[in-house]
C-alpha cells in the first residue's frame, strides 16, 4: 500500500506523458490548497521561533512548484505542444520581479507594454492548459488519457 502511495507521489514530479484537462484542473487545486497550508505553516513555526521546522515547509513549498511545473508540462503535452512553452509565462513572471516602480516615470510605455506583454502570457497559459481540450488520439507525447 505504501509503495503504491509512494508510486502516485512520484508520479507528481514526472513531466513525461499527457494529462487531460479535469485531471489538471483537481491537481493544480490539490497542490495550491498544499501550497497554502505549508505556507501557513511556515508563518506559524517562524513566528514561534522554529526556523529548522520553518525552513522544512518552504522546502516543501519549493517541492510542490517542481510538482506543479512537471503537471502543467504533461498539461501542455496533452495539447501536443512541447514543455518549453512553459518558459513564456516562467520568464515574464521572473521579469516581473525587477522593481518596476523605479522604471514607470523614466519609461511609461515600456511598463505597460510588459505589464500587457504578462497579462497576455498569462491569458494564454490559463487558456492553453484550463481552457482548451488535449489532441485527441495518440500524439508525439502519448496515447491519450483516460478522464476526457
């Protein structure tokens, strides 16, 4: 029984395959409600003094975004596009951690041009994994999968 368990968590963090769009969406719902409670948690067990513990959730935190990325690459698979169309929305959102308020007066068109450059990344990603059917029948990336 265990080993099945183990099997099942395992199979999270594997990008190989298809993933139908109900699959998709109760995971994603699954690995934010986890997000958020390890997060809680983190806040918790830092506020009371237990960095190591604290520390451990936000390990657990960084686990669930690797499991996140490998089911929304097997999401993108089940469209037939490949994994690196992923890195659209992963680039723009770690660009959007360069301080933008610093920028806005010297260069306002350029701020909002990637301000809607983010939002259109974003659209298309929720549109291409959430709102979109797979391929149907076998593709490059796998027969498809059951749960249509």
């Amino acid at each position: 029984m265990r080993v099945k368990r183990l099997a099942r968590v395992a199979a999270w963090f594997d990008p190989r395959g298809r993933l139908s769009r109900r699959v998709y969406a109760r995971v994603v719902v699954r690995l934010l409600l986890l997000s958020v409670a390890l997060f809680c948690a983190a806040i918790v067990l830092g506020s009371q003094g237990w960095r190591e513990a604290a520390l451990a959730a936000v390990g657990g935190i960084v686990g669930i975004w690797l499991a996140s990325l490998a089911q929304a690459i097997r999401r993108l698979h089940d469209r037939g596009r490949s994994g690196w169309w992923l890195s659209i929305p992963l680039i723009l959102t770690a660009l959007s951690f360069v301080p933008v308020e610093t920028q806005a007066d010297a260069h306002p068109l350029a701020v909002v041009a990637y301000t809607v450059a983010t939002l259109v990344a974003s659209a298309w990603f929720l549109m291409e994994t959430l709102g979109r059917h797979g391929t149907a029948g076998p593709n490059g990336y796998g027969p498809e999968p059951p749960g249509r």
